[in-house]
C-alpha cells in the first residue's frame, strides 16, 4: 500500500538571487516616532531551521511601539540600528534543505524573532520554521500580516488558557482591537456568551463579530450592567480607569482574571487572590501549529481579521503614531513589497 502525503503539493523552485543589502525601517536609539528612519541594512542570513522571507506586509502591534519606546523588547536589543516587525506575511526565498515544509516560492505568515534576529519592517526577515504557516488562501498578504501576534494571543488566551467552552461566560476588554477582535470570535466560535466592551464605531462591529452583549465604556461602567462572568481577558489593565481593577466586581467566586498587557497592573495577582479568584499573565507563543489551525478557521469565514489602515514601509512612523492614538479597528498594517 502506498501513502500519500496530506501535504499541498508545491513544485520545487530554484531559489531567487537575494541582494546583499535591503530597505528597512529601523532605530538606533529609543525615543518617540520620530527616531524610526528608512535605511539600506544587510539582508539577514538564516542559520539551521530558518528561512528567509521576502516580506510582501508587516503588522504593527502595541509591542513594536514599546519596544522603540524603550519599554517592551527593548531589554534585549544589544545594539542598533533595530529592525522591529514580528508579524510577517510574504514568500518563502531560501530554506535550510530541499524537502523544507515550505519550499521555495511558498506563501507563508507568521511570526520573526524581534531582537533577536532583525524584524518585519524590511524587504526580506529571517523567520523560525516552527513559527510559520502557510498564508490563508483567502487572504492577501496585507490582510494576513495582521493576523499571526493577535490572533496567536487570542487563541494562547481563549483557547488554551480559558478553555472556551459552552455555556461558559467571557468578558473581554477592548473587544475591537487587534486582540480583542479575535478574542470575540474564536470565544464565541467555542460556544462560550461572550460580552465586550469598545466605544464608537466599533459597537455594532462587536455584535457582528459574535458578542452577544456589547458595553461602551465610554457612556456605562460595565461593573453596573454585567451580570456575573467566569472570565474576564483584560487587555486594558490598569491604565485607563481601573478597568483592571472593576474587573474584579464581575468575576465569580473562582473565576479567572488574564491580564494581557505588561506592566498595565502590577499587583493584579494579589488582588485577585484576595478576592478568591484566579489570575494568570499572558505572552504570545509563535506556535506553527496554531497559526495553520486559524489559517483553516480564517479561510472558512469562521474567523475574520480586519485591518484597519494600510501604511507604506517608509510611513512606519505614521503607522506608530496612529497605534499610539488608541482606537484602532482591528489592526494596522505596513505595505512592504509587491505579491
């Protein structure tokens, strides 16, 4: 008997010459937006289970900011210039051997290893196999460069921390961001009630996405019109009006509390505990394996992304300046080379 391999089959392609040299978007200092600066940096070399990606789009996340902010990654950048993106969609280029999973000329996302190997924002990335998959076939790449950190924290968050189950009750915080949005459907896609809280434009979008009750939290407190939850995903923290804290109010008896941005509550553990309700911490795992499940679950229409605007490579700094005002829909995306 003979097996065949579930595998998409892929024509072996003879490698593209690559240049020495690449556009890129980097910083040699952490300051404000304005330290981001266009440069012709090396072209990265990819080491044992590598591959070098032509980058086609790079997403912008909250930690690309702290991180040139001085904040986020920035404790592990050794010296600069820095070249941030941990999102990445774009064409396979060069593999560590010929049978790779992802040959030559293949359409890949996922996500690169900011510091420790140069970023997204540049025209080619060095990425870890166990960190790609396969780009969604429905999806462009601007569409899917928005996918691989928001989408791989959702799922680390709904999926594997919460355990999204029926009947089941999700309160999630900035439903209409990056994260949030995602949180929204793959904790309604397991059969959990899922409430939101977001403001303006994003309200009826929130309905739409799966949450069977939306808060603005600009004209309510949610603590007075949300009847007791099991979890609550903080993506706020802290920061703006004690959303952390409030949170506390909603959550039953040995519930659980995952408070996503670093550094937003610093004693949310003991907080928690003195309430009789568990707490966790969250990063994001760049895991292969998850990114082809939501790949399945974005080409099924089960799951969608937005983006929310599209800068040029060489406008990063506009695109930061934009994350940095709050109220994104979705996500944002740079544009960096041709399909």
């Amino acid at each position: 008997m003979r097996f065949r391999s579930t595998r998409p089959e892929t024509a072996l392609l003879p490698a593209p010459a690559v240049p020495d040299s690449m556009r890129a978007v980097v910083f040699d200092d952490p300051g404000s937006t304005e330290v981001l600066r266009t440069a012709e940096v090396p072209v990265p070399t990819p080491v044992l289970s590598e591959v070098l990606v032509r980058v086609v789009a790079a997403g912008v996340n909250p930690i690309d900011a702290k991180t040139r902010a001085g904040r986020g990654l920035s404790a592990a950048i050794e010296q600069g210039p820095c070249v941030l993106g941990l999102d990445v969609s774009g064409v396979v280029v060069r593999t560590p051997f010929d049978a790779h999973p992802f040959p030559v000329g293949t359409e890949v996302y996922g996500m690169a290893a900011v510091p420790r190997t140069p970023g997204a924002y540049a025209e080619y990335a060095v990425v870890p196999t166990l960190s790609l998959a396969r780009k969604p076939s429905s999806l462009s790449h601007v569409e899917a460069a928005g996918v691989p950190v928001a989408a791989l924290t959702a799922w680390g968050v709904i999926v594997e921390t919460a355990l999204a189950h029926q009947g089941q009750r999700i309160l999630v915080h900035a439903g209409g961001g990056g994260v949030g949005h995602f949180a929204v459907q793959f904790a309604t896609y397991f059969g959990a009630h899922v409430i939101a809280t977001g403001s303006g434009r994003t309200l009826d979008w929130l309905s739409e996405l799966g949450a069977a009750q939306v808060v603005d939290y600009t004209s309510e407190r949610f603590e007075d019109v949300v009847e007791p939850v099991d979890v609550v995903v903080d993506l706020v923290g802290n920061v703006a009006d004690d959303t952390g804290t409030r949170s506390l109010d909603v959550i039953k008896p040995g519930g659980l509390l995952i408070e996503v941005p670093t550094g937003a509550w610093p004693g949310f553990r003991e907080a928690a505990a003195a309430r009789g309700i568990r707490s966790t911490d969250y990063k994001t795992i760049p895991d292969g394996g998850a990114l082809a499940t939501i790949a399945r679950l974005l080409d099924s229409g089960a799951v969608r992304v937005y983006v929310d605007r599209v800068f040029d490579l060489a406008d990063a700094a506009a695109a930061h300046a934009e994350l940095e005002r709050g109220h994104t829909r979705g996500k944002i995306v740079l544009h960096v080379g041709d399909d």
